[in-house]
C-alpha cells in the first residue's frame, strides 16, 4: 500500500523548497523558482512533473498540497498555481496562499507578529495569529523591494558601473566577475529575470564585508527596508519583528543592530520559513 504525503511548498522567484511530511523523517526537496508573473501555468506544470516527482519517495502518493509562494496575492496568479497543481495530482486537497502567509506561519505559529521577507525580492506585513491584518504594498524590484538581493545587487552594480567603487573595490569586482557595462545593461534591461540577476550579486557583499563601502551599501539598503516598511506598522513597537530569507539570515547582526538603534523588539530570524512549516502543518 502506497503511503500518503503531504507537500509544503515554499517558493520564491529563485527556487522552491518543498518540504514532505508522511514518508517517516520529514524531507526536503529543491526545485527551480515558481513565479506565476514569469512562467505559464503550463510550464509550471512542467517543473513539478520533470524536477519534483522524480524526487519523491517510491510508491508514495501526494494526498496534500501546501503552496506558499511570490505573487499569489493576485487571484489571477494563485489560479495559474492552482490549475499546475491540479493537473499534476487531480482530486489532491490543496491550500495555495502568498509566501507572505507562509513566512508568518513559520516564524509566529499562532502569536502575532510583524513578519518580513527579505530575499530576492521582500515584502513585510502584521499578522494577529491567524490572518495577515497589515500589508504594506509591494511593488517589485523596479518600483520597490528595499532591502532585498534585487535591491541591494542593483546598488552594486550602480557603485561599480558609476566608478564609485575605490580602487581595490573596483578590482575585486572586475575579477570575480570579469563584466562589463553593456553585458550588465544587456541583462537587466532585455533578458529575463532580471530580479534574480540583481540578487546575485548580492554574494560580492558577503564576501567583502569589511569595506567600509560594502558596509555603507547594507546599512543603507536595510535601513530603507526599516523607513518604507517596518516603520508603517504601529504594531512593530509592541511586538516582535520576524525575518526570513536569505539576505534576512547572512546580513542579521545588521538587522538585529537596526532594532536595537531604533528600540524595536527583535524577534526570530529563519534562513528559510520551511523549518516553521513543516511544524505548522505536522
């Protein structure tokens, strides 16, 4: 007899983290990123029939599908999820909601909290326990996302392309990524994925953080998260500030200086919220 699974889906525009409960010890699975404002219900589809299924158990079957992910707060968008799902497990129970939701499940449980996504993109909201009561709007990468990968990753690239960079920065650049301006105009302005371009460049941050010029490029990119975001909440001076996502994780002594500076309460920091969801849904 074939045993029954349950899916839990976190997914951004860079990769999806799907968590499997029912096989014995929970697993965790890693597809490419689903991100309805980008693929086709169609080809959706194709990621969890060609990356997904082969990577489940033998001989189990899925009974339910969790799928927290970017964009789903446009119903046009949550239904382009909802028809891939379906398609692949027919008559599967399905709960398809925006990875905002997934982030305030996996870092409050139950409690109340202010809840913030930062990686390739970022978005933030109040969640009372059950419902996500505050969410100020997030408008993308090119109109918003303070403070995420796509963000931060467009200043370097404005640091280097503007020769801002002294000297030693400019080389350090040059070698790790041996560029130039129109490869760079090129990719931003006419290939596809853009955001999760910008983001990459996110890994010359970590990798050089004692330069006082890196150091000044994360304060001031989380700092404009905390101005356009965290400060819309009223709620953030009485209840615990949550992050997740991985510019959240490797630059959270900034984060966690930020709320000490402006006398918020720090809360959890998750790399990933699949660790809060798996105990969500167990």
């Amino acid at each position: 007899m074939s045993a029954g699974i349950k899916l839990i889906a976190d997914s951004g525009s860079t990769k999806t983290e799907w968590g499997l409960l029912g096989a014995g010890e929970p697993l965790i699975l890693k597809t490419q990123g689903v991100s309805p404002y980008f693929q086709s219900a169609e080809q959706i589809k194709a990621i969890l029939e060609k990356e997904l299924a082969p990577q489940l158990p033998p001989g189990s079957h899925v009974t339910e599908v969790y799928f927290y992910g970017t964009g789903l707060s446009q119903p046009k968008n949550l239904q382009l999820v909802s028809d891939a799902i379906q398609a692949v497990w027919p008559g599967v129970t399905y709960d398809v909601q925006h990875d905002l939701m997934g982030a305030a499940r996996s870092l409050c449980g139950r409690q109340e909290g202010v809840v913030s996504i930062l990686g390739t993109g970022s978005n933030s909201c109040y969640y009372d326990g059950k419902e996500i009561v505050k969410n100020n709007p997030g408008l993308g990468f090119i109109l918003g996302d303070e403070g995420s990968g796509a963000y931060l990753g467009r200043k370097v690239l404005q640091y280097y392309l503007y020769n801002s960079f002294d000297e030693d920065l400019h080389s350090r650049f040059e070698y790790k990524y041996h560029t130039n301006k129109d490869e760079i105009l090129e990719s931003v302005y006419r290939k596809p994925l853009a955001n999760r371009y910008l983001a990459g460049f996110t890994e010359f941050l970590s990798e050089n953080r004692e330069h006082y010029m890196i150091q000044n490029i994360l304060e001031d990119g989380l700092n404009d998260f905390f101005f356009n975001h965290i400060y819309k909440y009223r709620e953030s001076w009485t209840t615990a500030l949550h992050f997740t996502g991985g510019v959240a994780w490797h630059f959270r002594d900034i984060l966690s200086e930020l709320c000490e500076l402006y006398e918020l309460p720090m809360g959890r920091v998750l790399r990933t919220p699949m660790e809060g969801l798996l105990e969500y849904h167990r």
